[in-house]
C-alpha cells in the first residue's frame, strides 16, 4: 500500500513538474504565481522549488520595484486585526495538518522498513530498473527536443488539459487565474480533435512512459515526413496548376495561329483566284480588243469606197463636153442636185447597212470607171492605213504626255495647298466670328495634306482657336471637323499634333475653351493607340475634372465615361475609381447627376468590382459623419451619440446614399448570378427570384452567397449606425435612407422584406421577441442579435433613429400597410396597461411617428390610429393624442385638418379631464401659425374662448405662449383677435 501511494505521489509530482514547465515556457506568469501559492498552502515545498527560484529572480522582479509596490499598500488597524485571526486560524489547521502529516511519515517509514528486510533482492531490481528508466528518459528528452516550437493546434489542446488538470487537482484559483491569462482561446470549449479525451494529461502522461524512445523517434520521424510530403505535395499541386494554366494559354495562341494561318493560306488562294480572273478578262479584252480594231478598219474602207463610188460619177457628168455657162441659171441647177445629192446620201447610208452585196451592186450598176476604179481603191487603201498611222502616234503621245501631266496636277495642288496655308491665318482675324466656321473645311484640307509638321501645327492651333467663346453649336462643329480630321490622318499624327493642341487648352482662361477640350477628348480616343488613352488622355480628363467651372467638370464626367470601354486594361481601375468618388462629391448638382446617370454605371460595367466599389462607398458615408462633432458633450446622454453635420458633410452623405440606391439593380443582378442554389424562378426576369423556398435552402448554411449576405449584413449594419448618428432634425438624410430601404424591398421581393429585412429591424429597436431568424444561418443570426440594444440609453437611441427607418423604410412597403396599421396600434394604442410588451409613450416615439408624418400616403393609417386615441377612455392616452396631433400638424394639408386634425383637438379640448383639455392648447397654437383658412380659424377663436371662459391662470397662460407663436404668421383677423384678448387680460 505505501509502495503504491510513493509511486502515485511520484507520478503526481512529474505531472505538476510538466504543468510548471508549460506555464514557464508559454509565459502563463499570474497562472504559475497562483499555483506557487496553492502547492505552498498544500505543503507541497518540494513541488514549488521551481517556481520559488523563478520568482525570486532579482533579474525577473526586481527588488526595488516589489518593495515600491508593497510600501504603497496602506492597512487599517480593522484589517491588520483581520489578517491576524485568519492567520492564526491558518496556523491552527496548517499545525493539525502536520501534525497528520507526521504520523503518516513514521507509519510510511516504518513500512518501508519492513519491505526492505524482507525484500532486498527486490529493491536491488527496482534500484535498477529505476537506473535504466533514468536513462531511458534521458534519452527521451534529447530525441524530444528535434520536436520544434509548439504549434497553435498542440498549444490549444495542452491548455484545455492543463486547465481540466488543475480543477482535478483542486487548484481552482490557478485555473481561473490560467483562464484569464489565455485571452486569445476559450478553454471552456474544447475544439474536436484527437486530443480531446477526458483526464488528458494524465493520459498523456501514461502514453509517454509507455512509449519506447525508439517508437517515439519513428513516431516523430514519420510525422516530419508527413510534413515535408505535404508541404512537396502542395508544391507540386502549385506547379501543376500554373502549368495547366501555361498550357491553356499557349493552347490558346497555337488556336489563335491556326486560324490566322488558315485565314491566311484563304486569302493566298482568293487572290490567287482573283489573279486568274484578272488574266483570263484580260486575255478576253485584248480578243474583243483586236476584233474591234479588225471591224473598225474594215468599216473604214467600206466608207471610202462607197465615197470614191459616189464621187466619180459626178466627176464624169462635169467633164462632159458642151459644158454650161455659169450664170444666173446655175444657182437653180445647184439646189437642182441637192436631191441627188440627198439620194447618193441614202444610198450610202444603204451602203452600210446592206454590207458588201450592196457595194458590189453599186458597183456593178454605175457607169464604166475604168481606170479610176484602179485610182478610187488605191485611194481608199492610203486613206485607211494614214488613219491608221494618225490613231497610232496619239495613243503614244498620250502615253508619253500622262506622267508630266499627273507631276503637273500634284505639284499645283501642291502649290494650291501652300496659298492656302499662308493665306488663312491672315484670313480668319478679318472674318466674322459667326462666320469663321465655315472655313473650317478649307482649314481641315490644308492641315491634312500640308508636308510640313510646323505649318500643321500653326493650322491646328488656329483650329482650335477660330473662335474666342465658341457656343455649343459653333464646338459642335469644331469637334467633328476635329473628329473627322483625326480619322483621315491616323493614329500617329492624331496624337502628335491635335491631343498637344487639347493639353495647350487645359488652362485657358475662358471656360468655353476648356469645355471644347473636355468635350472633345473623349471622342478623339478611338483614333489613338490604346495605350494613349489610359495615359494622356486620362491624364488630361483628371486635370479638367479638378477644373473650377461646373460645365467643365460635368462634361469631363460624360466623357470619362466614354472612354473607360477603350481602355485596354484594368491597370488604371483604382484612379478611375478615384476620379468618380472625387465627382460624385462635387459641390455642383449637375456633375452629381451627370455621374450618377453616366459614369458610374460605365465604372461598374468596365471594371466589374462592385464589391470593392460598394466597401469605399460605405467607408464614405459612415467617416463623413463620423468626423462631425458631438451634439454634446455630456457622457451618458442621448446627445453625446448624434453629430452636428456641417453643409459640406451633409451635402456628401446625401449624394453617397443617392449613389448607393441607384446600385440596387446592380446589386440584385449580381446576386442572381451568384445565387449556388437551384431555383426554378430565374428564368423568369417577371417574377420574384428571393422566394420562401430558396431563402429556405439558403438558411442552412451549406453555401457561401457573398453578395446576397452584404445587403443584411454589411449594408443595413453600416446605415443603422449612421441612422444612429444622425439628429432628430436630419429628415432629409433619413428620407434618403427609406428610400434606399424602399428600392431593396422592391427589387428583393415581399419574401426578402418579411423574412430577412423586417427580424433585423425588429432587432435593431429592441423588438426581439417579434423577430424571426428562422431565415438566417447560424452564423448570421448571431451577428444580427449584436444590434439589439444593450442598455435603456440604447433603447432610447434606437427609438429616435431606427424606429423612424422601421416604421418608413420597411413597413412602409406597399405590400406591408396592414402589418404597419397593426405595429402602429402596438405602439400607440395601450389599451391594457399590464401588457409588457407595449412601449411606454415618450417623446422619442412621437418624433418617429411624426417622420412616419412626412410621407402623405400614411396619413390615413396614423388618422385612423389617433381618432382611436381620442375616443379613448384612457385620459394618459388622450393627452398623448393631443401632444401626437402638435407634431404633425405641420405636415397635413387644408384638407387634413379641417377634416381629422381640428375635430379631433375640438373633441379633445372638450374632455372633463383637466390635463387632456388642456393639452390640446398647443395643438391649436399649431394650426393658428400653419394655416389661415377662414372657416379652421373661428373654430380655433370659439376653443379659444372656452379655455378662457374656465378662469384659469394655467389655462390663460398657455393660450398667451400659443397665440404668441403664432402671431408672425397667421392672419389680420387673428391679430385683432389676440389684441382685444391682451386688452381684455
């Protein structure tokens, strides 16, 4: 039995010096302070050597410092005299426990002594095996240290063991000293792993001492070999991704070079065909082209030998003897021929028609020629042939004159080009400005055609200022000549010569000039090499958008987003992006719109980072109010939460929300495509595509939907902080804010706003009971319940600034009046006072349900709601109506208060309840200062007099403070009538 209890108390003492040693080593110093104290307290000296020697290190604590912190301690009498008895109640247990203790001692000794006599061959052995184990261990302790620094894994699970080992062991302050020292795990939660069994350390302890050194070094061996093949492993998985990529990609050139080579070897063969043709139209046209000629010489002979034909016969008439005298007779013998003439006319033109049977019958039927037959062809064959020879020599002389006459037509172009180069810059001071626009055509052809860069040069300048202050038609025309100009000279000179010309004009003086450039730039990109747009002209669009002129900066906007699809990378996404939240906070409201409409929807399709866009968008809105000061400076006030907005501030979180509406529709898009659920409905662009069913499968948990989550986590997180930040008097920037709620609940669907959007509102203002997550994962749901409200200040600030986004924003939807006519009962409507879950009426919950107010098409929900107040039996619940009818009379109009607002208050004013009647007085005084309608007045007059009419000082003095207010406003009959009541007071 002793022999037992000495090996326990040894393994116990190993397992405490493997505690020690963890604590040391991970410096767990307040844990290991503590368990000094407890093994002290346990008389376990020899266990604590250790750590007293740690402890008492000079080097560690010093002295100095010790002494310094014990002297700053003050003790009472009343605590010295404390200590004193629990001392010496110490003393009194700690003497009997030695006492004990003793006795155990002898008795043990006295055992030990009998087991020695009776044993010593035994001893002998164990002396042995103990010497060997020694070594063993020894050993164990140099393979061990090849083991390497603790890892996070091996370092949670020794905690959790040394934590389970000292409430085993009855250290309870150690263990809670060692649980607030390990800040980064929670040690009441054991991670599920191999490690995790119970008694662990004890455990771990048996399996090393039943472990062999050489089983350990393998055991150790093969998991750095396991190691080392998984990090091998993870390399070659690297190498092998980057070398399927390589081959895709080189895959994808080879692909790319067939086609080009096909289309190439398509194009050979075409022209190859086409030069085919070409020869064989050649070869036929050179045929026809012979023929021609044949038939023309053949036509030619035919016509001079029907003319020789022709002619010999009358030859032969006038040689004939006895021969007329010329007289006066022979003028009427002349128009005597012109009938034969006509006839031998005919008769050739037979000639032609008929061929050579005709030639020969005309031949054969004139008179006997003779030798002039002979005379008539060889005449015929000498006229051909000269014909001939004259055709011949003007086909040469045209080819040898075309070449001089082409040089002469260049070089008086030419010449023509320089006239007017020299002559236009002198031209255009003497022409009228309105007029100056029509040279541009004669401008444009000298710049294109002129040889020398320097004269272009003075040309363009002179183009882009013809006019001083063009207007918009006069740059409208200067453009597309530029345009067109750009397009005829290409790429190289385009921008040598006309974007020089655009960046001389950046700095102009006059605006118009620089409004020439920024219009312009835009549609000079597509005539310049891709890597002249991101770089110049980028550089030139960012210079005018820090321009002072308004027009200037809204239509550097415009063309921004022009030129973002000729960009040929995303290399300058970031400076875009800048370039457009720096527009998109422009103080002018035209440059708002201008991005809003243009470049940012041309931002977000060419770069195709909505996320990254969204994340700056919301660090935006939230440091623009963030860096406003406080209301006020009292701690623990509502006030010290909210921030005074300045203009510029104001102006900025405006645009951001207006920015983050119009991104909705990108938003849901982007959500669909990214939905990993199967759904039946997305196909159908005209239904809802969040339905009940996949917001089921998505409240699992099983699959990421990054862009789905943001809106409910991130979005709604981002603006319920800034709605928090936001005063009372701020309507405009939470009227942004419902609209933003409204345009997601109409793009989203009913399922989305009841299921998702309404549980994390109901959170966020303290209504958790009403809120169902059953929708939300796990992990979602945990992060929503943070916004509930912790304390009553935080109810009181999620009253004045969530509820009014709950009431507007969400139940507010046009598919949510019933469940917004019932939220508003609940709110207002106390009609059983032990209901708990009924909130207390306050002036917080009527500033909400006055901005519930401010849009007209709840006013008959709210009307409704109060006329049940009124009619109320409850005067608390009266007065409340009253106070709620103040608040919103500024938002109705005639209509309303001559049929809801005034009745009401008359049926109030009427109550025999003192403090309802009298709360309606400033109710009146309301609707005396907003309206002057004749018939809401006297009604006012007549309640008026009935307070007056009960001579009382509380009643007279608020009519005065009402009536007061309203004086500045209201009308002449009113003033007389406050006037005769101050003469009468």
């Amino acid at each position: 039995m002793a022999k037992r209890s000495a090996e326990e108390e040894g393994k116990w003492a190993s397992m405490c010096n493997c505690v020690v040693n963890f604590l040391l080593e991970e410096g767990y110093q307040l844990t290991a302070f503590e368990l000094l104290h407890e093994l002290l307290e346990d008389r376990r000296d020899d266990h604590a050597i250790r750590l007293k020697n740690f402890f008492a290190d000079p080097e560690s604590f010093p002295p100095d410092q010790i002494s310094r912190l014990n002297s700053s301690k003050v003790s009472d009498p009343q605590t010295l005299l404390e200590e004193k008895i629990s001392t010496e109640e110490k003393l009194s247990l700690t003497e009997y426990d030695l006492r004990l203790a003793q006795e155990d001692v002898s008795r043990l000794k006295s055992e030990l002594q009998k087991q020695k006599e009776s044993n010593p061959q035994e001893n002998n052995d164990v002396t042995v095996s103990n010497n060997g184990s020694n070594s063993e261990m020894d050993k164990r302790e140099i393979t061990l240290l090849s083991l390497g620094p603790l890892k996070e894994t091996e370092r949670r699970d020794l905690n959790c063991a040394v934590k389970e080992y000292l409430l085993f062991a009855g250290y309870r302050l150690t263990a809670m000293t060692f649980i607030e020292e390990v800040t980064d795990q929670n040690l009441d939660v054991w991670p599920n792993s191999s490690a995790r069994v119970s008694d662990a350390l004890r455990r771990f302890y048996y399996q090393y001492l039943s472990s062999s050194s050489e089983a350990a070094e393998e055991k150790i061996t093969l998991i750095q070999e396991n190691e080392t093949l998984n990090k091998e492993n993870e390399r070659l998985k690297t190498e092998r991704e980057s070398l399927l990529k390589s081959k895709e990609s080189l895959e994808g050139q080879v692909s790319v070079l067939k086609k080009s080579l096909e289309a190439t070897q398509k194009d050979l063969k075409e022209r190859d065909k086409m030069v085919q043709d070409i020869k064989q139209t050649m070869e036929m046209q050179r045929n026809q082209l012979n023929e021609s000629r044949a038939e023309i010489t053949s036509l030619k002979m035919h016509i001079e030998g029907s003319r020789s034909g022709q002619t010999w016969p009358n030859s032969t008439e006038t040689e004939t003897p006895n021969p007329k005298p010329l007289d006066s007779n022979s003028n009427s013998n002349s128009f005597e021929e012109k009938p034969d003439s006509q006839n031998n006319k005919n008769e050739t033109e037979d000639f032609l028609k008929d061929g050579n049977s005709n030639s020969v019958e005309m031949a054969c039927n004139g008179v006997n020629l003779g030798e002039n037959q002979d005379l008539d062809n060889n005449l015929s064959v000498s006229l051909v042939s000269e014909e001939r020879e004259t055709s011949e020599e003007r086909e040469t002389f045209e080819k040898v004159q075309s070449p001089s006459k082409e040089k002469d037509s260049h070089n008086m172009a030419m010449e023509t080009i320089q006239i007017l180069s020299d002559a236009l810059p002198k031209i255009v001071p003497y022409v009228l400005i309105n007029h100056r626009e029509e040279l541009l055509p004669l401008m444009m052809c000298a710049i294109e055609r002129h040889p020398e860069s320097s004269v272009r040069d003075s040309l363009t300048h002179t183009l882009f200022n013809l006019i001083k202050r063009p207007d918009e038609q006069q740059r409208r025309v200067i453009m597309d000549a530029c345009v067109n100009l750009a397009k005829n000279i290409g790429e190289m000179r385009t921008e040598s010569e006309l974007l020089p010309q655009c960046w001389e004009q950046i700095n102009h003086k006059n605006e118009e000039r620089r409004l020439l450039v920024a219009q312009s730039c835009g549609q000079l990109a597509a005539f310049v090499r891709p890597e002249i747009r991101d770089s110049l002209i980028l550089s030139i669009v960012h210079q005018l958008v820090e321009d002072s002129a308004t027009v200037v900066r809204e239509a550097a906007a415009k063309n921004l987003a022009l030129l973002l699809p000729l960009f040929p990378n995303l290399d300058k996404y970031f400076k875009v992006e800048e370039l457009m939240f720096q527009l998109i906070s422009d103080p002018s409201g035209s440059v708002v719109d201008t991005t809003l409409k243009q470049l940012v929807p041309a931002v977000i399709n060419w770069g195709d980072k909505l996320d990254h866009v969204l994340r700056v968008l919301m660090s935006h809105i939230l440091g623009s109010a963030q860096r406003c000061p406080s209301l006020s400076g009292v701690e623990g006030s509502i006030d010290s939460y909210l921030r005074v907005l300045g203009e510029r501030e104001r102006w900025n979180i405006d645009v951001f929300l207006r920015m983050l509406t119009d991104l909705v529709p990108f938003i849901h898009q982007k959500s669909v495509e990214t939905c990993p659920f199967t759904n039946p409905k997305k196909e159908d662009s005209h239904s809802c595509f969040f339905t009940a069913d996949l917001l089921k499968q998505y409240a699992t948990g099983h699959m990421e939907w990054t862009f789905f989550e943001w809106m409910h986590t991130d979005c709604f997180h981002d603006l319920i902080k800034l709605a928090c930040l936001l005063p009372p008097k701020e309507d405009n920037l939470r009227t942004r804010i419902v609209k933003y709620l409204l345009s997601v609940s109409e793009r989203y669907g009913t399922e989305y706003l009841e299921h998702i959007m309404l549980p994390v509102f109901l959170v966020a203002v303290g209504d958790s009971d009403n809120a169902d997550l059953m929708f939300l994962p796990l992990e979602i749901q945990s992060r929503v319940k943070g916004l509930r409200p912790k304390n009553s200040l935080s109810e009181r600030l999620s009253v004045t600034c969530i509820l009014p986004l709950l009431l507007a924003g969400v139940l507010g939807f046009r598919s949510s009046r019933d469940e917004l006519t019932s939220y508003l009962r609940k709110l207002l409507v106390r009609t059983n006072s032990s209901d708990s879950s009924a909130m207390y009426f306050t002036n917080e919950l009527i500033d909400s349900v006055r901005f519930l107010c401010t849009f007209e098409e709840h006013h008959g929900i709210i009307f409704n709601i109060l006329w049940e107040m009124v009619v109320s039996s409850d005067p608390d619940l009266k007065a409340n109506a009253a106070s709620l009818l103040k608040a919103l009379v500024p938002y109705t109009d005639v209509k309303e208060a001559s049929t809801h607002v005034v009745p009401a208050l008359v049926t109030l004013g009427s109550d025999q309840n003192l403090n309802v009647k009298y709360a309606t007085i400033d109710a009146f005084g309301a609707v005396a200062q907003h309206f002057k309608n004749e018939t809401i007045l006297d009604k006012l007059k007549i309640q008026m007099d009935v307070f007056l009419e009960d001579r009382s000082h509380e009643a007279t003095v608020s009519v005065i403070r009402a009536l007061i207010i309203a004086v500045p406003h209201t009308t002449d009959k009113l003033r007389e009538y406050i006037l005769l009541f101050y003469l009468f007071i």
